[in-house]
C-alpha cells in the first residue's frame, strides 16, 4: 500500500527525555472510509534501522458497501511488510500469490527488482461493515540484495512466539528480543516486536539493536518520567538502555529497529534504491507497461504519479 495525499509531518515537534533522540507526531489523511497516518518518511527521520516507510491504518469501520481496493501497483528495492490488528486483506501479487491476511499474521514480500501487487477487501466480507486496524512498513533492502529476485512470504499468527512476564506480553513478529527468535527473517538485522504493557507495568527495552524506535498505538507510555500519548513515535539515542513503563490504562506499542544501512537511500513513489537513475528506471518501466500483471487482477493498475 502506497497511496497516501497528505504531506509529511512538519519540523517542530518536540523533544523528550535525554534518552529520545526524535519525537515524530505523524501526519494524518482522511482517505474517505478510514485514516491513515504517516510516521515515517518525515521530515526529520528518514529511517529507522531498514525501515523506511511506517503507516498506522485505522482502526476504523468502513461503512456498509464500502471496501478497501488498492489497485494493483509496482515496488523496488524494498519489503513490505503487512501486520493487522483487526480486519482482512485479500494479497495478490506478480508471482501468482493469493491469500487473505488476518489479525496477527504477516505477510513479507520482498519487491527486489520489481514486483506488483493489489490489497484488497476479501469478496465474502463486502456488503456489510468492515473493520480495519493495522500497520504497513516498508523495509529497505540492504547493499547486495537490492535487485534480487521478487519472492513472499506469509506466517501466521500460531507461528510467531509470544512472551509475557510482569504484566507485559507480546509477539516477536520479525528479529529477535531477548532471546526470543521470530521465524520471519529479513536480510539484515531487524527488529519488529508487538508489545502491551498492563497498567503500571515496565518493559527494559536493551540497546541490543543499532537503531531503535517505537510506535505508540494506544494508552500512555512513561520514559524516564516523560509521559507519551498515542500516535507518536519516539526514537532512541543509539547505546542507551531504556524503561518503557505505562500508565493507568495500559499501552500498546511496536517496537521496530534494526541495523542502519550502508548506503543512502531515495525513495520516490513506490520505490527505493540506493541509485537515482535505478528509480527512473522503474518509473519508465511502470509508464510502459514491463512490469509483470497480477493474476487474477489485471483489468486495473494505479498509474505513475505526475511530477519528478
């Protein structure tokens, strides 16, 4: 998923604790049936270990008749990678693949030199109302995997260890934390962790991983005695052992993070290289049609955006 009218967040939002390095407040857009707000790409932060694009969908409940269509569309040079709290996504892709997601599941697919792929509301729930709540990131491929070959990869939920101690619990969705191995890998170091603090309860969240971030879905989360609403994300200084606590109603956060990537990376559309003249590539390619179809969804496709 890429469509998304409204602009990135402006500079000015503040900053914490000595232990955040950024305080990103995502910008919003209304998209008719539900809302979407951007964390990343801003203004300020670029990336977060190789992610490179945080959108929170929903929650929402789309109005009877109404339904999630994003048309078939083109990416390079990155993953996507889908995770719902509520709600299902029918996926089809280039390579044949057609499954619906569900809560708790992810789906992985990684674009490399291209793929195309439509979202879309399943046929057996449209007609009545329809819940939504989720998160789409995009991570960017690392030097020497940029252009390999376009694959997916889809794990359910049953598969992906839980943890739960002192009122916190969780599910390691890609990576590792503490300890606890997700079987979802990516091909640098990542880290993509579910978490929901009870009331009063704390988390240590240890400087394991080079860049560390997250993304505050719902409650009030305490760092080093500066509290934090919901749809903000926080990012850590880089070495710093940190405490994440919650307040009198609880938390639900992602924690994400990873290695930084060698190389700089651009990001235009729906396409992330580390070469300029590689994006422009694509864009010729998508304009006249040598990207493959999506089988099963080939009378529609989002055409390339006007503009440079």
């Amino acid at each position: 998923m890429s469509f998304f009218p409204g602009n990135d967040p402006v500079p000015g939002d503040g900053f914490a604790c000595d232990a955040i390095e950024q305080l990103i407040i995502p910008r919003s857009a209304d998209l008719g049936d539900f809302s979407v707000r951007r964390a990343l790409p801003s203004v300020k932060r670029r990336l977060v270990g190789p992610f490179i694009f945080f959108d929170r969908m929903g929650p929402a409940i789309l109005k009877p008749g109404a339904a999630m269509d994003v048309r078939p569309h083109p990416h390079i040079g990155l993953s996507t990678v889908t995770y719902l709290f509520d709600g299902e996504i029918k996926h089809r892709d280039s390579l044949g693949t057609e499954l619906v997601i569900k809560p708790g599941d992810i789906n992985l697919m990684t674009a490399g030199r291209g793929i195309v792929h439509s979202e879309r509301t399943p046929e057996n729930l449209r007609g009545g109302p329809l819940s939504i709540s989720g998160l789409q990131t995009w991570l960017a491929l690392p030097d020497g995997h940029e252009e390999i070959d376009p694959a997916f990869s889809h794990t359910e939920k049953a598969e992906l260890p839980l943890f739960e101690a002192g009122g916190a619990s969780g599910r390691v969705v890609i990576g590792a934390l503490s300890g606890i191995t997700s079987p979802v890998r990516f091909y640098s170091d990542t880290l993509y962790v579910d978490l929901t603090l009870q009331p009063g309860a704390s988390f240590p969240f240890d400087a394991e991983h080079e860049e560390r971030a997250l993304y505050i879905l719902s409650g009030e989360l305490e760092v080093a005695g500066d509290r934090f609403a919901g749809d903000q994300l926080l990012v850590f200084r880089p070495g710093d052992a940190i405490t994440l606590s919650a307040g009198a109603q609880g938390c639900h956060v992602m924690l994400f993070g990873g290695a930084a990537l060698a190389s700089k990376r651009h990001i235009w559309w729906n396409f992330v290289s580390s070469s300029k003249e590689r994006i422009e590539q694509a864009k010729q390619e998508w304009r006249s049609g040598r990207f493959d179809i999506v089988p099963g969804d080939e009378e529609e496709f989002i055409p390339l955006p006007e503009g440079p």
